[in-house]
C-alpha cells in the first residue's frame, strides 16, 4: 500500500508538477476495483509488482527523453524491470510494453532520425541489462531448448482456456471495472454498472485539451491514452469485438501464452486512468475558473470527483468486500484450549482429528500432530 501511494505520487508529481490535483492518482491507482480485487484475492508478489509499476513506467519516460542516456539510466530501469520479473514476470511483460509504446509515441510526435536511434540503442540497452540480470533462467532455458509455458501445463497453452476465462467485457474493461466486483467470487460476472463510464468519458476528455499543450505535456497524454485503449482492448480477452485478435495473439506472440487470464492488462487502465483523470479534473477546473469565474474551483472538482469515486466504491467504504478485507476474529473455545495447553508442564504432543487446525495451539515442547498424516504413516507400518 505504502509503495503504491509513494510509486504514483512520485510518477504524476514528476510528469505533471503544475497539476494541483495530482492526490487524485494515487486514490485511483491503489482504489479501482481492480487493485482491490487484487488484494482481497491475496495476489501479493502481483501486488507489489504493480505497486512499483510508476516507478519503471517513469524510468522509461526519463530514458527516452533525456539528452545523454547514460549506462546508469539505462541499469535503472533494467532493474525494475528485473525485480518485477522476480515478482511477476505478467507485470514486467505489461511494463515494458507500456515502455514500447511510449517509444513509439515519442518518436511520433518529435521524430528526428538521430534521437530515433539513440533511443532503439538504449531501449535494446534495457532489454540487455534485463537479460544479464536474469541469465541464471534465461540461459539454461536457450541452451536446452526448454519451453517454460509448456512446463506449466497444457492449460497454460491451449486456446480453449483462454475464451473459458474471457469474462471480461468491453463495457468492463473500459470503465475499469472487474467483473467480479464487488464479491470476488471466479466465474461470478455481474451486471454492467452504468455509474462507472464516467471513468473513461473523464479519462479520454484529456485529449481535448492537447491543443495548446506543451510538446512534453502533449506527448505524457497521447502515451497513456494509447496504453490504456490498448489495455482496454486486451483485457477483455477472447470477448467481442475482435476477439480473434487476443487469440490469434496467445498463439503466435512469445511470451503472450502467460495471459491465459486477460484480466492483468487492467494494470495499464488503471495506472493510465489515474494520469489522464488526473490531467482532466485540473483541466475542467481551469474552465470553471476562466469562463465561469468560480473560486476554488480546483477544490470544488475534486471533492466532486471524490463524492462520485467514493459511490463507485461503496461496498469498500462499507466494509462489504471478501478475501483478505474480511476480519476473522479466533473462536473463543480456540483461546481457552491455547491458555489451557500453554499452561501445561512437559513435554507431549497433540492430535488433532481429522486434521490440524487453523487456530490450533502448537510450540516446541507442545507440537501437534494432524490425524490424517498420523493413521496413515500407522496404515503404512
């Protein structure tokens, strides 16, 4: 939680430091409905790899727009792309192609043939360091010819699971919302809620507002714009429209094979709606301000803005939400056995039939022993 808020808050200040709504990054980020499944799932290491995701999309955007691309720019952003593949080799997959696109973006807006190699140099420069960094699995994998997807399974590679698990919708995806939401439960898609469109309609507004932008301004925008409808489009899967291109994509694209589950390119909306609603909001103010004449129009649009992301995201302000957002409170019977075991004198152990419990009482001198595992070593001898 912790790096999510300092990763964006870190991203949006450097990108748009003349923005003065820019706390309204980090609460999308780290409060979609897609983060907050995420979580409540108990997807930790993905967690933290999308929690330091700002942090490498920002490397690659200093690495492509500084004048003297150095080896030490270059092994940062190497680096967070090799600690995410350690975490989540899914997040480091979406990371670098939101790092591509950027490149792309940036060429097509100030395309000048010398910085056009120079940053083909160092972006191959990154994927080099990458590599060395992870060599201890890459090279043993291109030397015996061995196929990490296959080794997964067959459900890792065939197209069958992938329409299976294309539960997401356009509608969905779009309006960054998680089909599963709020409940969590696989397999278990709700009805549209039509409230949450006004998350992409505040998103791609932004680009009406590029006009009389800024060349460094204009380019942040057109880059998350473009990852985040490219994410929209992938992260509903097999479904229509186009599904056949997400298929055609997990047959043919290395690396594509790991999406069996399309649900993680909710990773590039997310942090790509938290920029451009961001830009918006300050954006809309500033007409309030200028052809209106509102005072504290900034505050105003914010504390709107905050009244309607609280009212998407009622059945978390209500402590509705299941998994790891649930309080357990340990049965009292488990804590009079415990103080009743830990009291005791001697060395013994424990059965438990049929099995160990979640709360049951154990220490060195008191270990326990699960019935289940004790019969059948008896059966054996």
């Amino acid at each position: 939680v912790i790096t999510s808020i300092l990763s964006s808050i870190f991203l949006v200040k450097k990108i748009l430091p003349k923005n003065l709504i820019w706390v309204s990054t980090p609460i999308i980020f780290l409060l979609n409905t897609y983060s907050l499944m995420l979580v409540g799932g108990g997807q930790i290491l993905l967690a933290l790899a999308y929690a330091i995701m700002p942090f490498a999309i920002y490397a690659f955007i200093r690495l492509m727009n500084q004048s003297r691309n150095n080896l030490i720019n270059v092994s940062i952003t190497g680096s967070f792309l090799a600690f995410q593949i350690v975490l989540d080799l899914r997040m480091a997959f979406i990371t670098f192609f939101g790092g591509f696109i950027y490149y792309l973006v940036v060429n097509f807006v100030d395309f000048k043939l010398g910085l056009f190699i120079k940053r083909s140099i160092v972006l191959l420069g990154v994927v080099i360091f990458t590599a060395l960094l992870q060599a201890y699995w890459i090279l043993p994998t291109l030397l015996y010819g061995l196929d990490p997807i296959k080794g997964l399974g067959i459900d890792y590679s065939r197209i069958g699971i992938v329409n299976f698990l294309s539960f997401a919708r356009l509608e969905n995806s779009i309006s960054l919302l998680h089909p599963y939401w709020p409940e969590n439960i696989f397999g278990k898609v709700y009805f549209m809620k039509p409230e949450f469109l006004v998350l992409p309609i505040l998103a791609f507004v932004s680009l009406l507002f590029l006009k009389k932008e800024e060349k460094k301004t204009k380019t942040i925008i057109l880059f998350f714009a473009t990852f985040s409808s490219v994410g929209v489009f992938l992260a509903k899967g097999s479904s229509e429209p186009f599904g056949n291109i997400y298929v055609w994509l997990f047959s043919h694209v290395p690396g594509f094979q790991l999406f069996r589950d399309s649900f993680k390119w909710y990773i590039s909306i997310s942090l790509s709606y938290s920029i451009l609603i961001t830009y918006s909001l300050n954006k809309i103010s500033d007409v309030l301000k200028n052809r209106f004449n509102i005072n504290h129009s900034k505050v105003l649009v914010f504390t709107f803005f905050l009244i309607y992301f609280s009212f998407l995201l009622r059945p978390a302000v209500f402590q509705n939400l299941n998994g790891t957002f649930v309080r357990r409170n340990v049965p009292k019977e488990y804590i009079s056995l415990n103080n009743y075991l830990s009291n005791q004198e001697g060395f013994y152990r424990t059965l438990w039939i049929p099995n160990t419990q979640l709360f049951g009482y154990f220490s060195n001198a008191n270990p326990t022993i699960s019935g289940r595992d004790f019969f059948r070593e008896y059966d054996q001898n």
